[in-house]
C-alpha cells in the first residue's frame, strides 16, 4: 500500500526570508491527517536567503536530521559545536534533554535543506552531535546508508530503529530495496521523476508505503535524488 503526499497538498508559509512546506504538521501548521508516519515527525523543505536563519532556540527528546540540499548552514550549539553543513552532509542532532542551538544559511547564497525529526526510542537521552560526508559518488546508481540505530556502514548513529538511505539516480537507472516483515518505509523526492512499485513521484512529493515486501524505483530524470526512510 502506498499513500502518497503530493508536494502541493504540503503546508506552506512565506516569511520573507524563509520559504517553507511542512509534510507534516508542524508549529502554526496543524493537520489532523498528516501527524507524521512511524516514528518519523517532521520533514521540512526550507529555503532561507543568504545571511539569514534561525536564532537560538531548544529542543529535547527529538532526533533531528539535517540535510543540505543546495548552499550551507552553519551551526551552533550548546554542547560547543560550531559547524558548518554542506551538500553531501549528514547531520545528527540528538536533542534528548534539552539543546539549544542556532542555524543560518550562507552569508552570499540561499540554502536549500530538509530538516527531518524523529521520535527517539527513549527520552531524557544525553545530547549528541555527528556530521559525516557522503561523497556524491557514493550515492549515485544505489541506496547509500547515512543513518542507522547501529551507525552502519559509516553512517550517522541515530536512537531509533530506523535506516536512512541517499540516493542520486540518472535516467533509467533502478534501484531496489527489500522490506521485512512488518516495515514500513517513507520516500521523499527531493528532484528528478521517480517510479515507486508503479507510482509516480515528482519533486516534493512523499510517500508512505506499508505491506509491500520489495521497493523498486526507477528514475525518469536525470539527477533523481531521493531520500528513503526503512522504519518500524
């Protein structure tokens, strides 16, 4: 079964300096029907112009993913990390008790990014932070693992049973993916076409996929990137 979450269907708020589409419900955002999926939360789209961003502010008991799409965003926090993220970067946040940080895009250039939260499998954990490059190779023509309960393969650790796949697909290329029994797995396409078991997904969409046994998607655009989430 596989729902999908077209990218207009999204919440969307223009703050001037911040453009951005919510998946999910998300602060003045609220939608009864798109609370999340699984133990994923939020998928935020965010395009924030160059010298601007977010002041700092806190969170706890949250896994927050970022991934830079276009552009770069530096970061600051209260466990002493001072960052500076890039395209084919992951980072890991681990916000467990309580962490304040800030975020701001490029001093010259907008940034493009998804920051994606995740309900962590216990609370009160003690914060963390990890950032790891992919190389752009290492995405193209398969699924590359960035983030995994283990920390897999070299990806980011992350405090919940989950596996986190990049992917960059030329045209015509297909990859594919196994689910176990009792998975469920969540793709968000980030540029390109893509087929997923038949059905078609365009920049900004998502799709929510349960009792299906094996994923294959096939790109129909150059430069397909997709990420693609295998949860509980």
């Amino acid at each position: 079964m596989i729902k999908i979450r077209r990218s207009n269907e999204r919440g969307y708020f223009d703050h001037g300096w911040l453009k951005t589409y919510h998946t999910f419900s998300f602060a003045d955002y609220f939608d009864p029907e798109n609370m999340g999926f699984r133990s994923l939360r939020v998928i935020n789209e965010d395009f924030v112009d160059a010298g601007q961003g977010f002041p700092k502010h806190g969170h706890r008991d949250m896994e927050i993913v970022t991934y830079v799409i276009k552009g770069e965003l530096s970061h600051r926090d209260s466990m002493g990390n001072g960052e500076t993220i890039r395209p084919h970067e992951v980072q890991r946040m681990t916000a467990g008790t309580g962490v304040l940080h800030s975020e701001y895009s490029s001093p010259t250039d907008e940034t493009h990014l998804l920051q994606i939260w995740l309900l962590p499998e216990a609370k009160n954990l003690t914060p963390a932070y990890e950032q790891t490059a992919f190389p752009e190779e290492e995405k193209r023509g398969r699924l590359r693992l960035v983030a995994s309960r283990g920390g897999d393969d070299g990806s980011v650790h992350i405090n919940q049973d989950v596996k986190l796949y990049a992917s960059i697909l030329s045209e015509g290329e297909t990859v594919s993916l196994d689910l176990a029994d009792g998975r469920h797995a969540w793709i968000q396409l980030i540029s390109g076409k893509l087929y997923v078991n038949g059905e078609t997904l365009n920049p900004g969409d998502g799709a929510a996929i349960s009792e299906e046994s094996k994923l294959t998607l096939s790109a129909q655009a150059d430069n397909t990137e997709f990420l693609l989430f295998d949860l509980n």
